[in-house]
C-alpha cells in the first residue's frame, strides 16, 4: 500500500514538472480506475487480476483538452470507435480506459467486444491517456496524439494482435 501511494506521488510530481515544461495534456494527463463493471461486466471478469477500471470519456479530460487544437476531435481520435475490424460482417466496438491490479499496478487498455466475444489488450505502466484512430479501414491505438509512436490493430484467427511502429520504422 505504500509502495502504491508513494507511486502516486511521484506520479503526480512528474506530471506537474511535465506541465511546468509545457508538455501537452495527454502527456501528463493520467486517470483514477474507478469502476468494478465496465458495460455491466465485472471487471475480475474481463481481467481477472484486476481491481478497478474506467473507460476513458471525455467528460474526464482536463480543461486543456477543449482547447482550439487540442480536442480528440481536432486529431481526429476516439476514445471509442465502432466497425467492422475483421472483415466478418459484423461491428465490432473498440473501447480505451485504464485499469488498476489487485496488487496497486496500472495500465491502459484496448477492449473490442463483438457479439460472442471480447478481445483485450493492455498497456502496463501508467494510467494514462490514448486514444483510437480509425483511418482506411485500419484501427490504429496510441498514447500520444502528436507522436510518431502507435499500434495497428490487426484481427487474425486467435484475436486481435497489436502491430507497433515509430517514426524511424
């Protein structure tokens, strides 16, 4: 629980150095993983070593966020996207938030549920922001809206898979 709350601190302090070197909000913004049912699903059940997660909403972004220029919509990005990511058909929804372990770990998360099944995939580390990008037909999932680091979603016969590339790839 210490080691939890001293986490939190330094946390919070880098976020607050991040701000005064002018880092962009999505950089420094990060979450408190709330809920214990994500779509009426308990979330031991989506993941069993989890605690708590939220899904990301706009109602929880920092003030900065509605500023001219640095809006989801501005970058052209979702926190929740809704298409058909394997070809079968049929739409899938692709949710983002964060989660916390059992044992005081974060991290984010992607969730795509169909009708018969879910897919998730996480982040560890912090819990903080990303966001979808769904671009010709590809689901893209990153944690910057201004970098050249992000995921493609790719759908293959097991689930979803991530394909990662930065800008030297």
């Amino acid at each position: 629980m210490l080691h939890a709350r001293l986490a939190s601190l330094l946390s919070i302090l880098a976020a607050s150095s991040a701000l005064a070197l002018g880092y962009a909000w999505w950089i420094t913004v990060r979450f408190v993983p709330s809920e214990t049912t994500l779509a009426g699903i308990l979330v031991g059940q989506i993941d069993p070593t989890w605690k708590r997660a939220s899904l990301l909403k706009d109602a929880a972004l920092p003030p900065e966020a509605s500023q001219p220029g640095e809006s989801l919509a501005d970058h052209s990005a979702s926190f929740v996207i809704d298409a058909d990511l394997d070809a079968d058909g049929h739409q899938e929804s692709a949710a983002v938030g964060v989660y916390e372990t059992t044992d005081g770990n974060f991290g984010r998360f992607l969730l795509i549920n169909n009708d018969d099944q879910r897919s998730l995939l996480k982040l560890p580390g912090e819990a903080g922001f990303s966001a979808l990008w769904h671009k010709e037909g590809v689901l893209s999932w990153a944690t910057c809206m201004e970098c050249d680091y992000y995921c493609d979603i790719k759908s293959s016969t097991d689930g979803y898979h991530l394909a990662c590339y930065s800008g030297s790839d």
